[in-house]
C-alpha cells in the first residue's frame, strides 16, 4: 500500500514542473478575461461600435481561430518540440493584443482579436505537462492548470471594471500583451528541461489517431462540456441581477468564491479516484451531477440561495472533468501523437465554447431562459449515455506506433 501511495505523490520536480504551466496558462487565460466584463460597452466608443453583430465578431472570431490552429500547434510540437511551438505561439498572441491596443476601429480589433486566437498553445502546453508527468499523477497536474485558468475567469471578472477605469481599452489590451510575454519569461527561463524519454518513432497518420473511440468518447466530452458551460452563463448574470440583486460590478466576487471553495471540495474527490482506481466512477459522477444540476437550475433558477448552491456544485463537476479530460487524452494516445491527439481535443474544446454561446442565445431567445438549463440537462444525459462505456487507460509501459496506448 506505502508503495502505491508514494508513487500517487508528485515529485518535486513535478511540481515544479506543474506549477509553472500553470502559470503560463493563467497569465495568458487572465490577460484574455480581462477583457470580457467591458469590451461590448468599450465598443460602442469606436467606428463601427453601433454593429452589434461586428462587436460580437471581435469577441468570438478568438475561438475561431483557436479551433482553426490547435491541431496545427499540436502537431507542430510533436515535431518541432513543445517549447519553441509554446514561445511563437505566446509572441502571436502578444502581436495581436499590441494590434487590438492600438486599434482605432472596430474591424482593426478584429483583426487583433483574430491573431491572438491564432497563438493556439494549449495543445502544445497540455502535452509539456504530460510529458513532465507521470500517469499517476498527470490529473493532478491538469487540476493545477484547471485551478490556474478558473481562478483567472474569476479574478478578471472581479479586476477588469476597477482596471479599465484606469488604463482603458487600450490599456487592458497591453496588459494582455505583457502577461504573454512575460508568460515567454516562464516557458524559456522557469520552467525545468522535460526528462529525456525515449524516441517515439514514427509519428501515426492523423487517421489513425482520429478514429480512435476513447479519444472519440472524449473529445465529444470536452465540445458538450463547454457547450453547457457558455450556453448557462447567457442566464447566469441575467439571474444574478434580477433575481439576487447583485449588480454586475460585484459579479466576479461570487464567481471567485464559488470557484475556489468548488476546487476545495473537488480535489479530495479528485485524489480519492486515483489512489482508489476509481476513475471510471468519479467521472461519470462528475457528468451526472452536471445533469442533476442543470436540470435543479431549470426549475429553481430564480431562487438566490438555489442559483449559488447549484453554481457551487456546477463547478464542483466541472473542475474535476476539466482535470480528468485532458490527462486522459495524454494517456489514450502514443506519445508520437500526444500533441496532435491535444490538439484536436483543444479544438473540440474551441468549439464548443463558440456553439454554447449561440445555442444558450438562441434557446432563450425562442423558449425562454428556462429552455436553456433544460437543454443543458438533456446535453448532460447524452454525455452521459456516451461516457457509460469508457475505459480507464491502463498505466503505459511502452509506446507502440498505432495513436493508442500501449
């Protein structure tokens, strides 16, 4: 049993490793929140403000082209190395914030917006980690990344009003920059070398990889996951004004505490599935609870003490399947494949965030905000027919060429 616990433990240089792409997701993920809670009202100061249709461009043409260049990036780090593929892709994405920042227009934001999308890393980053992690303790280290990107959304929602007060528009969008290159500072001068492991040969055809039913099953799970996600926060702050009364300014501070206590509850589950080999049953209770949630929110979202306590538990679900996906992903596919098996996860993930958006827009627009949890809650139950059959990837021993593992 000692032995089985202490191969659970992270090692120091794990950690290390661990905390550091934490820390480059969060700098870039914060640098791309602050923008959100102020941008739409920041807009209507510019030609071309009053076309609500080309303000909602500028903020959705980033996960385009997301969706469009993760597999690409991926790729390109199974090959080039994850490191140089990491560094292009934060300068890309700093070029566009400068872009953005001196914008005078809404077409040249635009066209900002669409180059920071295109500094797609985070096939490229997810694959670093797994390559500084092992099996055993790769969840924990996506959870870090997961905690890093949450505490982000939160933080940015809670600052950016203070900040635009102060810097603008413009300055937001510099700062934005800044985070990514000092994000560059981490990934070249922070972050430890990867251990050296062996060649994995010749890389499978991107067929084989796509055809493989885990990463399947998984990859549908992402797109669902984040579909919901974006598709309840069109009601969430519709609620959280009208019904709890809070004003929009103090937002941020619900999410904050709700994400962090959620992580709180999440992590000792998270550690129990993985010392207990109960993988399997955690994530497919993370995905039920999802369901029982959306559908408790679709008859009780008006109450104030329901919406919070079904939030808490929303995000309690969504943080260990944010955790869970992607280590699983790193562990289904052949380490000759890892940043290209990401990379199309990512890009599921993409659009996923684009399709909740304009699904949770038109369901409320056509049935009413209720619709959109009841959606959700069906979205959940497929999710979870879909999942039912999943395998927990076994440890790997050793790689073999065919996109699997071994």
């Amino acid at each position: 049993m000692s032995d089985r616990t202490d191969s659970l433990r992270m090692t120091a240089a794990e950690r290390r490793a661990s905390s550091w792409l934490a820390a480059i997701f969060g700098l870039r993920m914060l640098g791309l929140f602050l923008i959100l809670p102020v941008f739409a009202l920041d807009a209507r100061q510019m030609p071309g403000g009053e076309q609500m249709g080309l303000v909602g461009l500028a903020i959705g043409i980033y996960g385009l082209t997301q969706a469009v260049l993760q597999i690409p990036y991926g790729a390109a780090s199974d090959r080039l190395g994850r490191r140089p593929v990491i560094v292009a892709g934060l300068l890309v994405f700093a070029l566009g914030s400068f872009v953005a920042a001196v914008a005078h227009d809404l077409w040249m934001v635009v066209v900002g917006r669409a180059l920071q999308g295109a500094g797609a890393i985070s096939a490229a980053v997810t694959a670093l980690i797994a390559d500084h992690t092992r099996d055993e303790v790769r969840t924990k280290a996506m959870a870090m990344v997961g905690g890093s990107i949450g505490l982000s959304f939160a933080l940015s929602l809670a600052l950016a009003p203070w900040l635009y007060t102060l810097v603008g528009m413009s300055g937001l969008f510099t700062l934005t920059g800044l985070l990514a290159l000092g994000a560059i500072a981490v990934v070249t001068r922070g972050l430890p070398p990867a251990p050296v492991a062996p060649r994995p040969g010749t890389a499978p055809h991107w067929r084989t990889v796509l055809a493989h039913p885990e990463l399947q099953r998984l990859c549908a799970g992402i797109f669902l996951l984040h579909l919901v996600q974006m598709a309840m926060f069109v009601v969430v702050p519709v609620a959280l004004v009208e019904h709890v009364g809070l004003p929009v300014a103090q937002h941020g501070w619900v999410y904050l505490a709700v994400v962090v206590l959620s992580f709180v509850l999440m992590v000792p589950v998270m550690i129990w599935s993985e010392r207990r080999g109960r993988v399997r049953a955690a994530f497919l209770g993370a995905v039920a609870l999802l369901a029982l949630t959306e559908a408790a929110l679709a008859h009780g979202w008006t109450e104030p003490v329901w919406l919070i306590g079904a939030l808490l538990a929303f995000f309690v679900g969504y943080n260990l399947l944010e955790a869970s996906l992607p280590s699983l992903v790193s562990r289904v596919a052949s380490p000759a494949a890892k940043g290209l098996a990401l990379g199309v996860f990512n890009t599921c993930q993409s659009l996923g965030l684009f399709a909740g958006g304009l699904l949770g827009g038109q369901v409320a627009a056509r049935w009413g905000q209720s619709a959109v949890f009841q959606v959700c809650a069906a979205l959940m139950l497929l999710w979870l027919a879909l999942a039912w059959p999943m395998r927990p990837p076994a440890r790997r021993t050793a790689p073999r060429g065919d996109g699997v593992s071994a």
